[in-house]
C-alpha cells in the first residue's frame, strides 16, 4: 500500500511537470509566431516586448545585431519581408528556456535591393523572464534557394 501510495504521488507530479511544459510550449510557440508576424508587419512596440535586452540576433551572412539594432534593421526596411512562413518548428523546454528551430522561408524586399526570396534553418533561444517568454538569441543558416 505504501509502494502504492508513492507511485501515485510520482504519476501525479509528472503530470504536473507534462501539463506545464505543454503551457509553456504554447507560449513559447505563440511568441514566435508573434515574432513572425511582426517581421512582416513592423511595429517597434511589439519587438520591445518580445525581445531580451540582451539579445544576440545572428543574420544567415554573419552579421550579428543587438537589441536595439536589429528592431532599427526591421522597423526601417532595412530589412523587409513581404511574405514569411515557418515550417518544420520544434520546441524543446529546459528549465527557463526554450530551444525553437524552424525552416524559415520569406519574400524579401530589402531597402534598396530588388525583391527577393531566402531559404533559412534557424535556431532561436528564448528565455523566461519574469513571467514572460523573450528571445534571447537566434541564428540562422541560409539554404540554397
């Protein structure tokens, strides 16, 4: 009866631990598509709450962003997608973070570049942060078109 006893408290507590991380998978899963749909549509207020301070924005050529840039980059046209679709998404909780890899593939229309299209494998790291999911890092690596 004891055996019995600890195997439910067990049984119950892995429920528990099932039942959060699916919590924060939706959440986790609903800031990246926030995240997406806010690179299409630029809003510099919204980037502000989905983004760490000390974010690490990796771009497929190499070039790494802060912070403050990389909202600059988008909210500017700098860097500017028509169309963005995420494919593929896997997301994986330990402990406050969350590892997010997709196939990225957008239409592009770049300031002063004619428009375009790009192929990306991205790995983002989000973090919790009082409560909230925010990127902290991402990478991309560009696919042949």
């Amino acid at each position: 009866m004891k055996n019995l006893f600890g195997l439910l408290i067990l049984f119950m507590m892995s429920i528990n631990v099932v039942q959060a991380q699916g919590k924060d998978e939706a959440a986790v899963a609903s800031a990246v598509e926030l995240l997406r749909k806010t690179m299409v549509s630029p809003d510099a207020k919204v980037f502000d709450g989905l983004i760490s301070e000390s974010l690490s924005y990796g771009h497929s050529l190499g070039l790494v962003e802060d912070k403050k840039t990389c909202i600059e980059s988008m909210v500017t046209g700098k860097y500017k997608f028509t169309s963005l679709e995420l494919s593929q998404q896997t997301i994986q909780i330990v402990e406050n973070t969350a590892i997010v890899r997709h196939d990225f593939f957008a239409h592009t229309h770049d300031a002063g570049k004619d428009p375009g299209t790009v192929k990306l494998k991205v790995l983002q790291i989000w973090q919790k942060q009082k409560g909230k999911w925010l990127l902290l890092a991402r990478q991309a690596v560009r696919l042949p078109n």
